[in-house]
C-alpha cells in the first residue's frame, strides 16, 4: 500500500565512460581502463591499484553478458587473472569448466560473496546475477564487457557502485561498446 518514489533518478557521484572497440579489442581496452584509466580518474597510484587495501580498496564490477563464451564471466575472469588482477568470478549459473555442479558452485558463490564484502577479492567478473541490493561503499567502478539489454539494467547495474553517495568520492562507469550489432544497439536505444 505504500510506494515510496524518488525526487530524482540522478546519481552525480557516477560519472560515465562509453569506449567504442571492435569486439576483439575489448581485451586490451579493458586492460588499459584497469591499467591506467581508472587509478588516474580515482587519484590512486598504478602500481597498488589492483591490491587488496581493506575499506580503502576501489572495488570494482566487470558486467559480463554470459556466463560462458568469448565475453563470458569464466573468459574475462581468465583474461583478468593474466593481467595480474585478483578477480573472482560470479553468476547464477555454473559456469562449464566449473567442477563439482549446482550445489559446489552455489558455496563457492558464497565465498566470494563473503571475500568481496570482506575486500579480499577487489574485482568480481559477473553477470547481472551478482548486487541486487549490494549496498558496498567502496565499489568504485563497474565496466561493461557488453551492452546490457535495456538501459533500466544498465542503471541498476551501474548504480551498484559509488552506494555511499558521496559526491567528493565519485565512481566511474564505463561501457565497453562494439557496434557490430547496430540494429540491437538501435533498438536499445530507441526512445519509441
């Protein structure tokens, strides 16, 4: 009976940054925007950014479309790992190099869960299965490895970060966009 509506859908303290890359070099844009990007928008050193700091850590959501593929949580997690990030991986469904089925994997969720709130694990590669509700102060960014299907799921999920609503401490959202696909995009973006 009762609907509580906000004044404003504005969030001031995200700041948003649209990357347009072919399909294959997402890899390399997302390096450069974990490498460089992101430690010179939040005034953190390259070097200890990818280190676990405690509460003072930039955690961070990388918004995978599948769990599985070429842009999937298992592939980016991989590709992270390369790079020399401690990321963890999270989505509802297993992914396929995944040992153990349903039940391991939704332990092993917990943990990550738990590592992530506890600032161990700094970076989750995920699909839109991991935060709703995810009231986390210091994620810092989320970067989109695929266009989300409608822009309602871009803002929930984009809006995952800077929680704490501190306009002097901003967080950084940034798409990682390909437009091989410009029906789709259009229809996405299409206001009719």
């Amino acid at each position: 009976e009762c609907v509580l509506t906000p004044d404003s859908f504005d969030r001031p303290e995200l700041y948003f940054v649209v990357t347009d890359c072919a399909s294959d070099d997402k890899p390399a844009v997302l390096k450069q925007v974990l490498d460089s990007q992101l430690p010179a928008r939040l005034g953190a050193e390259s070097k200890s950014f990818s280190a676990p700091q405690g509460e003072d850590s930039h955690c961070g959501l990388v918004f995978c479309p599948h769990v599985n593929g070429d842009f999937g949580v298992d592939s980016v997690a991989r590709l992270l790992k390369e790079q020399g990030i401690t990321v963890a991986r999270y989505s509802g469904a297993p992914p396929k190099s995944e040992q153990g089925g349903t039940r391991a994997w939704s332990e092993n969720k917990r943990k990550v869960e738990r590592a992530f709130r506890d600032n161990k694990v700094r970076v989750l590669a995920c699909t839109k299965a991991f935060g709703m509700g995810i009231d986390k102060r210091n994620v810092r960014f989320t970067a989109h490895y695929g266009m989300p299907p409608s822009i309602e799921a871009y803002y929930q999920e984009a809006g995952r970060a800077a929680r704490d609503r501190d306009p002097d401490n901003p967080a950084w959202c940034f798409v990682l966009l390909s437009d091989e696909f410009t029906k789709q995009h259009g229809d996405l973006l299409s206001p009719a």
